[in-house]
C-alpha cells in the first residue's frame, strides 16, 4: 500500500556507508526535511524531521536544487502487531527561493 503523506521542505540529503563494529554493513541516504506545523501537533512553525532512505537514493537527490517543496511518499504493511509505515521516496515538487 502506498499514499501521499503531504507536503514538506526538504532541506538535505547525505549518504552514509560504513562497516559497524560488529563487521555489518550499514549504508543509506539521511534525508533532512521540515514539516509544517500542521501536520504536528502541539507545535508552531516548521518541525525539522529526518528519514533514511536506500543508499541508491542518494544519486536522484544529488541533482536537485535545496531547498525544495516534496510529497512524502510512504509505503504501509500489516506487522505482527500493528500497520507499519515507513517513507519510502520524496516527490519534488518546486524549488524554494529564500530571500
């Protein structure tokens, strides 16, 4: 199951790929955003978040322009407990101009 979760600014993206202590492997993309206060609650303003997504993800976000407005795209599946949800992409929308 896949769905839109909104709108969010996307400030960053960086990749990672090391080898743990325990001689795993660990690689990804740590992508930066901020959600609007709308979509938290208690809170006013933009709330910075981040996500891990796949380490090939990090050759799309490396040609785009920061900051950018994005849709969260997640992706939903039933856990032995509960829905699990994780954010698998986000979908540029526009570039932002800050002045």
């Amino acid at each position: 199951m896949e769905n839109g979760n909104g709108k969010v600014i996307v400030i960053g993206a960086k990749r990672f790929d090391f080898v743990d202590d325990s001689g795993r492997r660990v690689a990804g993309t740590k992508v930066h955003f901020l959600v609007p206060d709308q979509a938290e609650n208690d809170a006013v303003g933009y709330i910075p978040k981040s996500a891990v997504l796949p380490l090939d993800a990090y050759a799309d976000m490396e040609r785009l322009q920061y900051p950018f407005e994005a849709d969260v795209v997640t992706e939903s599946w039933f856990g032995a407990k509960q829905v699990q949800t994780r954010i698998r992409s986000f979908e540029y929308l526009s570039s932002l101009q800050f002045s």
